[in-house]
C-alpha cells in the first residue's frame, strides 16, 4: 500500500526538469559504458567480485524488468476512462513490451549465466525510473492534440521492430540450444544476414515508433538512449564475435544494416 501512496505522489511530479537531467547524464553514462561493458550476458565478468555477488538470471531479469510493467498498468487502470485514446494506447504499447520482457522472456530464456547483482539493481532502479517517467509524461500531454499521421506510422514502426526483436530473440534461442561446449554459432536468420545484433535493432525501432505515437520528450529521451546503449552494446557484440568465431562473416556491421561497421 505505501508503495501506490508512494506513485501517487510521484504523479504530482512534474516531468521535464527529470527529462532534462537524463539528458544530461545519458552521455558519461554511454561513454563509461563504451570502456567497461554492461556485466551481463556474454561481458559478465570471469572473476572479481561481480563474480561473488550473483543472482539466478530468469529471476534477475523479472526483479529488473517488472517495475516498467506495474507502473504503467498501474496508471492506466487508474486513469483509462478519463485518458484520451493516444494516451491509452501509449501506455498500453509499453505495457505491452515490458509485460512480454518480465513475464514472457525470462520463461524461455536458455542461457544458465547468472547476473551480477549490480546490473540487476542498475536495471531495476532504470525501469522504475523509465517506467514513472513515460507514465507521468503521457499523463502530462492528455488531451493535447498529437499528430494523428506520425501516431499511426509510429504505432505501425513499433510492431515492426517488436516484431523484428522478438524474431532475433527465438532464433538466438534456438542457437542456444544447439551449442556445444561453449562454442558460439553464427546468427544467419532474418535481420542477421546483415547485423550482429538483429535483437537490438529491432528494439531501437521499436521505441522509435512509440516515441513517434507518445510524442513527449521523455519518449524521445528514451529512443535516443535506446539508441545509443543498445547501439553501442551491439558494437561490442560484433567485435566479440569476430574475435570469438573464425569464420564470422566480416561483412555484416554491428546495429545498422551495410553500415560498414
């Protein structure tokens, strides 16, 4: 109970001065990040104490991603009635990523890596953060008259990119499963005959299309950081791959499609 005491005294909030300073801390956050990879997934570290402080990675993954989920159903069971359709069908779009990502994605996740506690906990404290914004921002714009044209294009990019993530996701599932001691097997399907990281492109469109339907400033705060941490994370992904797999095609590039890098 004092947790939605808690939210609903966030909602008084008012946005931008918060849409400001992610801005601001969203470049050393990336240039940190392009030096000292994000621990999880293939850069969890070896050893250390990172090493030490672990968690199971399903549960790890629930616990980080779930807080983008409840705040927003949150908000819109709250408010639907009195909510314009834009706005019900903007938090119903993130609604709808972060219930696949919390409840959906770590039951069919392969990998029996653990996640470092501090990733778990950066992430966590991010969604409860990113959650609250886009919640409050969509708040703020109701009843704002939005572009009709750039809302339909942006819901239409959003499905296409959801549709182009989760498509990567399986078929780095089903590599997955054919692995044989540790050995990494090249993606080839789809999105992957040019990138290395079909699974981050399509996320990078799709929260460029919700920013497209939402069309707040925290929305685009968050398709730019999007863009730069999983543009720069996929950057690291491919030059992991050209150094892990022999035959890795040199051809593809890392997020963008005949990018050349």
């Amino acid at each position: 109970m004092s947790f939605l005491v808690l939210l609903q005294g966030l909602t008084r909030l008012d946005t931008l001065p918060f849409v400001y300073g992610a801005f601001f801390v969203t470049i050393p956050t990336i240039f940190y990040l392009w030096f000292q990879p994000a621990p999880y997934g293939k850069f969890t570290p070896a050893s250390g104490v990172l090493q030490l402080l672990q968690i199971n990675g399903k549960i790890a993954w629930f616990i980080q991603e779930c807080p983008a989920f409840f705040i927003p159903i949150h908000i819109l069971a709250i408010y639907w009635r009195r909510f314009s359709f834009a706005s019900n069908l903007s938090l119903a779009l993130f609604s709808v990523h972060y219930f696949q990502r919390s409840f959906i994605y770590p039951i069919l996740m392969t990998s029996g890596r653990k996640t470092p506690l501090s990733a778990c906990s950066s992430a966590f404290i991010f969604c409860c953060f990113n959650g609250w914004l886009q919640s409050k921002a969509i708040k703020e714009i109701d009843g704002v008259v939005r572009n009709s044209v750039l809302s339909s294009v942006g819901v239409g990019i959003f499905f296409i990119g959801m549709y182009l993530n989760f498509t990567a996701d399986a078929h780095l599932r089903d590599l997955a499963r054919q692995r044989n001691d540790g050995q990494y097997l090249v993606p080839t399907a789809g999105l992957f005959k040019f990138v290395s990281a079909a699974n981050y492109t399509g996320e990078i469109i799709e929260w460029i299309g919700f920013a497209m339907v939402t069309q707040t400033l925290a929305s685009t705060w968050f398709a730019v950081f999007t863009a730069l941490f999983l543009g720069q994370r996929g950057y690291q992904s491919h030059q992991f791959y050209l150094k892990k797999i022999d035959d890795y095609p040199k051809t593809r590039s890392s997020v963008i499609p005949f990018a050349g890098f």
